[in-house]
C-alpha cells in the first residue's frame, strides 16, 4: 500500500514528465528567434527598471503566483517555530556555497581545462561562478518547491531570510572571494527584483486568495481554480527561458567549446549543494515538503542578480558575463533532475 502511494504521488502528467524536452526545444526557440529577429529581441532586452527586465519579471510572476495563491499567512508564524529547516537554508546558502563554487571553479577553469582556457579568460569566468556562487536562488525556487509539493508557507519565509542575507552578505563574500579592492554591486537591483518577483505576485495571491475563497468558496478555490492553474508555472518557465536565450543567443553560439568547459564545475557544484542540504535535512528528520525547498535554495541561483553585476563590473561581452549566462543554461535541466530525485525518494522523509 505504501509503495504503490509512493509511486502515484510522483508520477506526474505526460506534459510534466518530459519537460526537460520542451526545455530544451524552448533554449532552441529562443536562441533562433534571437538569430532572426536582433532589432525585436534588442527591444525587449532594454526594457528594464534598475536592470530587471520587465518581460522577464512578468514571466516569473505567472511561474510563482500559483505558489504564492496557495499562502496561508496565518500560518506563516508557525512556520517560524521550525529553525531547522531555516538553519539548513542558511549554513548551506552562505557558509558552504560561496567557497565551494570558487573551489569547484578554480580547480577546473584554472588548472584542469588550462589548456583549452587562456589565464586572463579563466580568471574572468571564475569570477562569473563566484558571482552565481554567492547569489543563491529567490524567485526561481517556488517552481522547484511547487513541482516537489514543497510546504508554501516555509517556501516563502526561507526565501524571505535569504533575500535579507543577499543584502548584507553578497557584496562581502565577493569582494572576499574575488579579492576585488572595490566592487559596485547594484543594490537597486537587489530591492526591485525582491519587489518585482516576490513582493507583487506575493500580493496579487494574497488579494485572489481572500476574494476567492470569499466569493467562490474553498471548494471551488481548491479542486477547480487551483488544478486550473497548474500548466501556468511550466508555461511561465518555458517563456522564460525563451525570452533568456534570445537575449543571449548570440554569446552562446559564439563561445560552443568555452560553455561545456564551464559547465562542468557548474554542474557539479549543483549537485553537490543539494545534496548537501537536502541529505542533512533527511538526517535531522524534516519533512520532505521543508527538504526538498531548503535542497533546491542552495542548488540553484539568483541568475538575474549574478547577470546583472557581471555585466554592470565586466561588461556584456565580458567572460565573466558568459559563465553566469551558462549558469541559465545549465540551471534547468538539472533542477529538473532534482525535481525528478525529490519526489522519487519522499518516503526517504517523515510523512506531512
């Protein structure tokens, strides 16, 4: 009986299950249509409020508002009463990542793939890794929780923490870690992209959530206009990624060999991150709706805060602009993985 609940909790509908193939045909789509049409995609890439491009962040809203209408802030307090999976969050995020990035990164950019990658170049592709390294994920993560049936409520106050840590503790760590004199790290960007991608849509789940339920009643709110809003946070992903690689297109096209290299310590500190956090919250007996979340924080980036600083310090075209672009690229698919290594191993965790 267990086993066979197991397995029908994770099984997921036929568009799920095979969303790392429309992952990728979106990179393929957004990369052509940055190809064919340069003056509409140029447009759209300097849409932006402090160096957060509004499309982008109208995107992200329709991934993570199905997360934040399910929010029942009366129990955000009670969410507080669990430190454990908030002291997971943080020892990872910020005592561990940071430094095992620059690891990673120095290791194989530097010496291994030495051949292949001039010093100067590696240098700067190193500092594009710290910058993903210090910058752990905010807006991304509702997706990665909502696809693991993660607890929205501890979802949100992990976020919430993390995005008050950035503001004291990225430009310190990279300033460490780079050894940089002086580093200007836009905090204008940091307060509209926290407005922009959690406060709004935060709010509108608010607002719908207390009219809906008001209106319609919880019936109707929980077996219709939710199950409804299901394909939303994939459908936002897929434009997301669309619109990203348009952007970026060109760089990737130019730069085939330099990616893969690149992606390498990316992808293994990816993987060594979330099982960092994710098997230290099976040792302290977490449930798996707070692990998988507190997992997926660290695992993944705040890609368009590492995008933006790179390009406000070394320029758009600039090495260390290119391995946070990769960073996009190799996101993805992998939370995806993770996602799929989440929910297969649930009952690794106790039940709730």
């Amino acid at each position: 009986m267990c086993m066979s609940e197991t397995n029908s909790n994770v099984k997921l509908p036929f568009f799920e299950r095979y969303l790392s193939l429309w992952v990728i045909l979106c990179i393929i789509v957004g990369v052509i249509i940055g190809k064919i049409f340069p003056t509409g995609v140029n447009f759209l890439s300097k849409l932006e409020v402090s160096q957060v491009n509004i499309p982008v962040a109208v995107l992200i809203w329709l991934m993570i508002y199905p997360m934040m209408v399910q929010i029942d802030f009366s129990s955000i307090v009670r969410a507080g009463k669990k430190p454990k999976g908030l002291v997971v969050t943080l020892v990872v995020n910020w005592l561990i990542k940071p430094f095992s990035m620059a690891v990673f990164a120095v290791i194989f950019l530097k010496y291994i793939f030495a051949a292949f990658i001039n010093p100067v170049l590696a240098k700067e592709y190193i500092a594009g890794a710290i910058l993903l390294g210090a910058a752990p994920c905010t807006a991304m993560v509702f997706v990665w929780s909502y696809l693991t049936k993660g607890d929205p409520v501890y979802t949100l106050v992990q976020v919430a923490v993390n995005d008050l840590v950035i503001l004291v503790a990225f430009v310190p760590i990279v300033k460490f870690l780079l050894g940089v004199n002086q580093i200007t790290v836009p905090y204008d960007t940091l307060i509209y992209s926290t407005i922009f991608f959690v406060v709004i849509p935060l709010v509108g789940g608010y607002i719908s959530r207390i009219y809906l339920l008001k209106m319609k009643g919880a019936d109707w709110f929980e077996n219709v206009f939710l199950k409804a809003l299901k394909p939303v946070t994939i459908l936002g992903l897929l434009l997301t990624l669309i619109i990203i690689f348009a952007f970026q297109g060109n760089i990737i096209l130019g730069n085939p060999l330099h990616i893969l290299l690149i992606a390498v310590p990316l992808i293994i500190q990816t993987y060594f991150i979330f099982f960092i956090g994710y098997l230290w919250s099976r040792k302290w007996r977490l449930t798996h709706s707070i692990a998988a979340p507190a997992g997926m924080i660290g695992a993944s980036n705040f890609f368009e805060l590492s995008v933006a600083v790179a390009i406000s310090i070394f320029g758009l075209k600039s090495g260390a602009a290119l391995a946070t672009v990769v960073g996009v690229l190799t996101e993805v698919p992998i939370m995806l993985s993770l996602v799929n290594f989440s929910n297969k191993t649930r009952h690794w965790f106790e039940p709730g």
